[in-house]
C-alpha cells in the first residue's frame, strides 16, 4: 500500500466518523523502501485532520466553529441626516391633473436654468428667464433622465410663479449646439405645458436666435396655434431687449454677455 492510500483514508474517515478520532497508534505503513511511518509521524504533519483541537472545523463551511458569532447581523442604521435628504431629493409635483416625483439631487447642477426676472408693466406681471447655456450636455449618458426632471421642474415652478400673465425671456445663443435640446424633447414638452400657462404667456422674446432655431420654428409653425407664433418675438442684442422690458432685476449670465459682446464686435 503506498502512502496516499493512508491520506485518502485518513480524510475519509475524518469525515464519517463525528468524533474524528486519532488513527490506531499501533497503525504503521511499510513503505517501498521498508521505511515504517507510524501515526506520530502523520498528526506531526497533518494535525488540523488528524488530530481533535479546541476550535473544531466545521465541513460545510470550513469556517471555525469559535469565530461564528451567534448574533444576527445588524442592520444598517437610516441616519436622520439620509433621512432627511432623501426626504429633500424628492419632490411630488403636479402638472395638470397628473403628479409627477421630481430628482432634485439630479438637477441641482442645472437649476440656474431658470430664473425670477422681476416683473413688468402695470399690472406687475413675472418675468421668467431661461437661460440655455446651464443645460446638460447631450454626452451624459442620463441625458435623457436629466432633461425630463429638468422640465418638470421649470413647467412646476412656473405654477408657482405665475399667477397670472407673464413672459418669457430665453438666452438661446449662447449655448452650443451640445446643449440645446432635440425638436422632439420641445415638442413634447409644449404639448405638457398646462392650457394655463400656454393662454397667459403674453411674450416669449428670444434672444440671440440662430439660424438653426429659426428654421425649426419656421418647419413647426404648421403645428404651433397662431396666437402662440404671434407671441414669438426674435432680439438680436441686449440693448435691444432693455427697449422691451426693464433689465433691472434679469440675471444675464456671463456666457450670454460675451456672446452679446461678440456679436456687437462684428
């Protein structure tokens, strides 16, 4: 019998028996060599099989028996600190008769977008200012989501910010062409607006059109009310916008200033 029949049987009976008793001290193998190996010489080697030890070793799991804990694993802790922000990150809107959950940890970066500009005319109407150059990139990969909490988050503020008419100042050339949302994504959202907010809008100025917007409104005045086209007013300079409305309370972000500069240079 060679060696590694001892081993096997070593192990094997180390499995079937509960107690996993020592081998016969008297058991002894003559090797080839006539070299006799007695079970002194095996639990020298091979003491965690052969030999009973205090931290017993369990064959299910070969986990030791002694450093399993009896007690059930504790459950992560909700802090009133995560309670609280994610009581803050979303937001129930409602946009006609339908509500709607806004992310607000993922449009934070882009809440600038939107603005109060004061008011105007005698009847102390709001002026609301969209500003294209804090868009997201189309390159995000949460493009889409990003862009849909976006809006929710502009038509729902506008319900609490307009009470009655109002107009609309929008930046749109100085943002690249990266950041200005797909004819789609506009048409669906006009089509979400609240009747409301579609009938009291008295102005929406554009200011800095380019070619590109310009042709679209030209491709989508088939499917636009003539009573909102009528309201579209193109401004190609800031100095020309102050002929319009009081600029006293408009933030002007310093992308549309250069851009304005720009255009002024030429």
């Amino acid at each position: 019998m060679i060696i590694s029949s001892l081993f096997s049987g070593a192990y094997s009976g180390a499995a079937d028996s509960p107690n996993r008793k020592r081998l016969s001290a008297e058991l002894a193998l003559n090797l080839e060599d006539g070299t006799s190996i007695t079970t002194e010489v095996i639990d020298a080697a091979y003491p965690a099989v052969l030999t009973p030890s205090s931290t017993e070793m369990s064959w299910d799991d070969d986990t030791s028996m002694d450093k399993k804990s009896s007690k059930p694993e504790k459950i992560a802790e909700y802090t009133a600190r995560e309670e609280h922000e994610d009581r803050w990150r979303w937001r129930t809107v409602k946009i006609g008769d339908t509500e709607h959950m806004v992310d607000n940890k993922v449009i934070e970066p882009f809440k600038k977008v939107l603005s109060h500009g004061g008011y105007y005319g005698n009847t102390m109407n709001a002026v609301i200012v969209i500003a294209s150059c804090y868009l997201p990139e189309k390159s995000r990969k949460d493009y889409e989501y990003v862009m849909h909490n976006l809006f929710l988050y502009v038509v729902s503020s506008l319900e609490l910010l307009v009470a009655q008419d109002y107009i609309i100042v929008y930046f749109h050339g100085a943002a690249p062409r990266t950041k200005i949302p797909s004819l789609a994504w506009m048409k669906r959202c006009y089509q979400m607006i609240d009747r409301r907010l579609k009938k009291n809008l008295k102005g929406l100025y554009i200011i800095h059109p380019t070619g590109w917007l310009k042709t679209v409104i030209t491709f989508t005045r088939p499917f636009i009310s003539a009573k909102f086209y009528r309201k579209l007013k193109f401004i190609y300079k800031l100095s020309d916008l102050e002929k319009v409305i009081s600029m006293e309370y408009i933030y002007i972000p310093e992308e549309v200033q250069r851009f304005d500069d720009t255009k002024q240079e030429k």
